[in-house]
C-alpha cells in the first residue's frame, strides 16, 4: 500500500485525503493549525457559482455542486451533523471583464441552466436592486463614484448555486469522512523539511526533528504553499505564480431577507453579496483596479484585523446597489489569507520532483469545488505513478453526476496564462 501525506487539512486538504484513503492510499495529513479548516477555508464566503472562464472549469464547478446537494451520499458515512447547500440561484450582474456571450456559450456547452436578463427582469426579479451600470468601480473618495447612472445593466441569472451554510462545518465533515477511511491527522504539526533521494520525495520532517516517511506529499498548504514548495525544491517549470494575499469579507446586519436569493456578483461596483442563514448579509470585494491589491511577504505577520476602511469601501458599494441596505458604523467580518494563483485559476498537478504533488492558489474561488478535487488529485496520482506523462497527455476525468469530462491540463503548473480570466476573484 502506497503512504501518502496531505500537507494541509483545509477544506482542499482533507478533500484529497478522504478520497486518497477512499482509493487504498495510507494517508497522513498534517497540519500545523489545531484542527481542520482553522485557516483560510474559515475565512471562505463558500459561495457555490459556475461563472469561470474556461469549459473545465465550469465543469468542475457544476459536477461540485452536485455533490454539495448530495453530501450525505458523498461522504458515504452516517455523521451527527451535516452542513448544507443553500441553493437560492446566483446572478452575475454585467460587466465588461466578464462576458456574457462567452458565459452563455460556456453554460450551453457544460448543460448549466441559465436566463438572460435585462435590466428590467433584474430589476422585477431581484428587489430592491439598483440595476444602474456605474463601470467602472471607484473609491469612495472619488467624486465620480456618486454620479448617477446613465446606462441600465443586466445579468446572467442561474437558478441553481449558492452558499455552503457553516464551511468549517463541511472541512469537520470532510476530515470525519477522511478518519472513518483510514486517515491518521497530525495537528498541531509543522512542516520543517521535504525529504528527498536523488529526484524523488521520501517524505517530511515535522517539528524541525521528527521523518515521516512516505511515497507521495500533496502540498495543500493554503496561503503557506509557496514555502512548501521552497522546502521541496520545486516551482523552476511553473509558469504560474502562487502568491498570498490578504482579503476581507464583512458582516453587516440588514433588513431582514435585503437580499435573500439569489446571490449577487457585482463586479460593475466591486462587491459580492450573498444571504446568511440568520438573515444577516456577507459583503466581500472582487478586487477592483481602483483598490489595489494586499499581497503579503510574511504569511505570519499578517494583521487579522478587519480595517474600516475596507469595511466602509465594500459595504458602501453593496449599499450603492441596494439602496435600502443601512450601513452600521462599526466594522463586523473576518480577514483572511488567501492562496492565489496569478490568473486566478488553481494548480492541480505533478511538480518536477516525482512524488510531489500541489493543490494551490485554491483560495477564494475553490471551496465550491473542493468534493471534486479529491477525486481530480487522486486520478492525477494514480495515473502519474502508473508512468503516464500528465505534462504531454493531459489526464481527464469524466463527471459522474453530469457526465462532462474535467480536462486536468486546464490546471496545469506549465499551462498558458488564462487570459480569457477576469483578473478577479472570479476566475
């Protein structure tokens, strides 16, 4: 039996463990955190949406979210608690860097139901919504920013998609299903070393003294995989940087059910919106040109803090599209740190160390897709180890639940820039 450790126990990590043990592998995962999904998958907004820029993509996300609406099922073990899918539908409100044309093509091509709306249909369907175009976003300091609007806008509407209700919830329920398969966790743990023979991974030091051995080592690790890789070695043949970066999402409490379906992705103001399960609305941004972007050097000294200054930016530009949305005058919310990929598009794939495999630049866009990127790594493994060249020939995966088949290069370390992606959260 091939022995397998899964840096990181997140949502991604105890995904590839569960489906790792389900397939045979003896698995360890490991995490310096105290328990799973304590780091960047609890600052998840966990919205479930199929708006990506390439078909695989989409794929991935509409095969996922079938397995949200099963997870019981998914998980094959009878647990105490489950969290839940809130399918209320999403709306992609208009904007010029993503296009409708292309979303409509892509949702044709994977069997995604979808409506077309005009501004009117936004308006009647989604209540209270200003459905004015204001493109670009602004600051709040900008004059422009309170300028009326001059154009309607319409959106792309999918009745399905959502929110998960309790993200730490599902990890708990992940890594439960992962111990009932076999998995041993080892929290409380810190990657120190990659151990190595020649061009092949023998494992990880833990601690700074303690080997453990092993076959193969998933990097899972979050805003900290570009440190893994450092210790691995690996990372000369990616043609896509991995970077960690500081993101808010806020609370604000609202007139009960403001916005209670469907979800709202406003990159026309620079905001997401979606419903809690209290009724309350969580308000995140999609990094617009005009904010710029918080990239961090030291994982470790990031400020956790929430600021009032993204809380004011955010909550005012939610506040523009709903009028009716008052906004309180002390900050609530979560700050994070989240792994991102250059184009926004995650890495699922082999590294040039035999043995050593990433899951990265996962954050922000991927919980969604988390139930399938267990099963994506664990074919990827199983057909790299039996000698196919994943890098020439592209391993594939046929969805079970929607019958499309997830083409593993559009993840690929050495793929092209994704230039057809938003430049945002979005993918």
């Amino acid at each position: 039996m091939a022995k397998a450790i899964v840096i990181g126990a997140g949502v991604i990590g105890c995904s590839i463990a569960f489906e790792m043990a389900a397939k045979g592998y003896e698995v360890i995962a490991v995490d310096k955190a105290q328990g799973p999904g304590q780091g960047s998958t609890s600052a998840s907004s966990a919205v479930v949406r199929f708006n990506y820029s390439t078909f695989d993509a989409v794929a991935l996300a509409w095969e996922s979210f079938h397995c949200w609406k099963n997870w019981p099922e998914h998980l094959d073990k009878k647990q105490e608690r489950y969290s839940k899918m809130i399918d209320v539908g999403v709306v992609m409100l208009d904007a010029p860097v993503i296009s409708g044309e292309k979303t409509s093509q892509l949702f044709d091509a994977v069997g995604i139901p979808y409506e077309v709306w005009n501004s009117t249909d936004l308006s009647k369907n989604v209540t209270g919504i200003d459905a004015g175009k204001y493109w670009p976003p602004k600051k709040l300091d900008d004059d422009e920013f309170w300028e009326d609007a001059k154009e309607p806008l319409g959106a792309i509407f999918t009745p399905n998609g959502g929110y998960i209700d309790d993200p730490l919830l599902a990890t708990e329920n992940l890594a439960q299903a992962a111990l009932s398969a076999g998995v041993k966790f080892r929290f409380k743990s810190k990657v120190t070393a990659i151990l190595k023979e020649g061009n092949k991974v023998t494992g990880v030091e833990v601690d700074g003294n303690e080997k453990i051995l092993a076959d193969i080592v998933i990097n899972a690790g979050g805003p900290w995989s570009n440190r893994i890789n450092e210790l691995a070695g690996v990372g000369q043949d990616f043609t896509i940087s991995v970077r960690p970066m500081r993101q808010e999402v806020h609370q604000i409490n609202t007139p009960m059910n403001l916005i209670p379906g469907p979800i709202v992705g406003d990159l026309d103001l620079g905001t997401y919106m979606r419903s809690t399960p209290t009724g309350s609305t969580l308000i995140g941004g999609t990094e617009p040109e005009c904010d710029g972007l918080d990239w961090v050097d030291d994982v470790e000294a990031v400020n956790l803090n929430r600021t009032k200054e993204l809380f004011e930016a955010q909550v005012t530009r939610a506040a523009r599209r709903f009028p009716s949305l008052k906004i309180p005058n002390s900050p609530s919310g979560i700050a994070g740190i989240y792994d991102v990929a250059a184009d926004w598009t995650p890495i699922y794939d082999r590294t040039e160390l035999d043995g050593f495999f990433v899951a990265i630049g996962t954050s922000g866009n991927q919980f969604k897709n988390a139930p399938m990127v267990g099963k994506l790594m664990t074919e990827l493994i199983d057909a790299v180890r039996a000698g196919r060249d994943h890098d020439v020939d592209p391993v594939k995966v046929r969805a079970e639940r929607t019958g499309n088949e997830i083409s593993l290069g559009a993840f690929s370390r050495k793929r092209l820039f994704n230039a057809d992606n938003t430049g945002t959260v979005m993918g």
